[in-house]
C-alpha cells in the first residue's frame, strides 16, 4: 500500500473527525432524560486553570469581632476570624476509539468512512459521558482509591439515622461494602457536632415512608436551605441559563409521587397531566436518575432525594483537560490510530452547609 493512500486515511480519519468534534460536541449528545442530573451538573461546571489540587477557604468559626457599640465606644478587636483550608485532589477520566488505516484507504467510500466514523465518536463520548455519570453519583471505594472523583454524595452525605431534618451530614462515606459506608473528611477538614459544625450538609430520613410524611421532611428541607422555584421570565440565579436549584430521585419515588398526588386531588380525572409526569414541589421540578434506582447502603441508602444547590455544588474541570482529544497510534498494529477524549476534574462544593440536602432511607433502618 502506497503511503499517499495512508496519508489519504489519515487526513480523511482527522478532518472528519473535527466536523464531528465541532458539530457535535460531548456535552451536546445526551440531552435525554436519563442524563439530565450529568447535563446540568456538567454545564454548571467551573472551568480553571493550573493548580497541584483543588483548594477553598470558608470561615469555620469566629471570634465575635461584630455587633453593636456606642459611638465612643474603644475597639476592641479579639482576633481575625479562623479560616479553614480544604482541598481536593484532581481525578481523570478517558474515552477512546481506534480507526484501521488500511479499512479506511482499501474498502471504505467516503460516505462510509463518514458513517462509520460518526458511530464510533457517538460510542467514544457515550461511554466516557457514562463513565463520569456514574462516578458523579458514586464516588470513592476507599482511601486508597486514587482514580474517583468525589460525587454528589462525598458532599451531601449520610447523617443522623431517623433525623427528621437538620444537619448532621458531618462526615462523607466511601462507596464499600459497609452500612454505612466508612466515614472520611471532606476536603480534609474534620467535622462533628463539636468540632467544625459548619462544614455539615442537611440530612434527613424518610424511612422508607413514600407519602405525606415525606412531602413534610421535603417542605423542611426546602425552606431550609431556602431553595427558591423558577420565575418568569428569568430564573433566579440563571446567570448561565440554568436554575440553581434542582431536585433528583429515583424510580420508585417519582411513581409514589405522582400516585400520592393524583389520590389527594380531586379533580385528578380531569386533569391527568397534572400529576402523570414530572411531578413538582413548589414548583421545582424532580427528574429522574437512573442510578438512584440501586440501593447503596454505603452512600445513600435507597430512594434518594436530592437537592442540590448548584451554585454551592459542582464540577470544576481543568480548562486544558476539558474532555479535551488526544491522537495516538497502537504500538503494536502501525496502521491503527487512536483518538482519546480526557477529562481532569473534580467535584467542588464552596460551602457543604448550603450546598443542597439529602434526604433517603437509612441504610441502618
């Protein structure tokens, strides 16, 4: 085979290759249902650049330097207020796909290569989109895991067994075999109900109860952590075109949602759309996550609901890693090249109190 007709393979593997790249980008190709909680969550990230780690600073405690004086009063300052450090490592992810120089020169038309080129980017960025969805709602198996991101649940984490609502999330849990999962620091800063009380995230226990002892633990929740709905005609805090907050569940719950809903009202036989659906709660909207269907004792329980707060919670993705394409070649077959898509990134949360709630079924009940 002649080497013009390797180059031909080549320059026909990478122009077609950018078209898709550019008409189709990554985060484009799942906007489907089953992907809305990666979608907004992904879209919310923020973006930097450089950096050993992922590092923040929050205010844990204060030395009262504040409040009321009279106007000759003398100052009398304690100290500046105690700033805590937290950080958290980088993590990477990767999708690849391989192309035969010699299928591309010999037995291809264009209109094939096109085709076929055009499946495999859709299977590439599926299965890295897939890869990064799962640990988003996962996260670490243990401490020795140096591959995981932190998820949604390393933040908005277990607490007190039968809270009906406060915050008691003081620790996150690994994604092992125990019931609770093994407890660790969140960004390295250690929390209880003594000691760093401010770094906890909002817990509270359904106990399996899918009815109107639920919707109560939920109002709580909600007006809490102050979770406003979406205005017309601009959502609050929409900056980037999305709500900050948002609520996810699972199957089961969505299903005893909608049927709780339709058997309170009474006008349900004429208004079916109303509760068949996406059901609401002041107005803000659940939708439905997939991987919240499998109980984990270790990270949630079962029947999660989550909201999340994404101002407070998101992903930060390196800016010269952002599900950036690298071309390879296979060291073994010489005609066989390789596109990769890289992601470096991690799950950032600037102030966990605030960050969002958790409300499921204790793995301990």
């Amino acid at each position: 085979m002649a080497t013009s007709d390797f180059e031909k393979a080549s320059d026909i593997f990478d122009g077609t290759f950018q078209h898709l790249a550019t008409t189709k980008p990554a985060l484009a190709n799942f906007a489907n249902k089953n992907y809305q909680l990666f979608n907004k969550f992904v879209q919310s990230a923020l973006k930097i650049q450089g950096g050993d780690e992922l590092e923040g600073h929050i205010t844990l405690n204060s030395e009262s330097n504040a409040g009321h004086v009279g106007i000759w009063d003398q100052d009398d300052l304690a100290k500046k207020n105690i700033n805590q450090k937290y950080t958290i490592p980088w993590r990477h992810a990767k999708g690849g796909m391989l192309w035969n120089l010699l299928e591309t020169a010999v037995n291809s038309s264009s209109e094939k290569i096109f085709s076929v080129l055009d499946q495999q980017y859709d299977s590439c960025v599926k299965d890295i989109i897939e890869a990064v969805y799962l640990a988003l709602c996962t996260g670490p198996t243990s401490a020795s895991d140096v591959n995981s991101p932190y998820s949604i649940f390393s933040w908005l984490s277990l607490g007190t067994q039968a809270s009906t609502g406060g915050w008691t999330g003081y620790s996150g849990r690994y994604n092992d075999s125990s019931t609770p999962g093994t407890a660790f620091n969140k960004g390295g800063v250690s929390c209880s109900s003594s000691n760093n009380a401010g770094w906890a995230t909002y817990y509270a226990d359904h106990q399996g109860n899918k009815d109107d002892s639920c919707l109560t633990l939920l109002d709580r929740a909600v007006r809490k952590l102050n979770f406003q709905a979406p205005v017309v005609p601009k959502t609050i805090g929409s900056e980037n075109g999305l709500l900050n907050f948002s609520m996810y569940t699972s199957d089961a719950m969505l299903s005893a949602l909608n049927a709780f809903y339709a058997k309170s009202d009474d006008n349900m036989g004429y208004h079916p759309d109303s509760h068949w659906g996406t059901p609401t709660f002041r107005s803000i909207p659940f939708a439905y996550v997939d991987i919240f269907d499998t109980t984990r004792d270790a990270i949630y329980g079962d029947d999660p609901i989550v909201g999340i707060n994404h101002s407070n919670l998101y992903p930060v993705i390196h800016t010269d890693w952002n599900f950036k394409e690298v071309d390879g070649k296979d060291p073994n077959r010489a005609v066989v090249l390789k596109k990769m898509i890289y992601v470096m990134y991690n799950v950032f949360c600037k102030n966990p109190a605030y960050a969002g709630f958790l409300i499921s079924n204790h793995p301990s009940n």
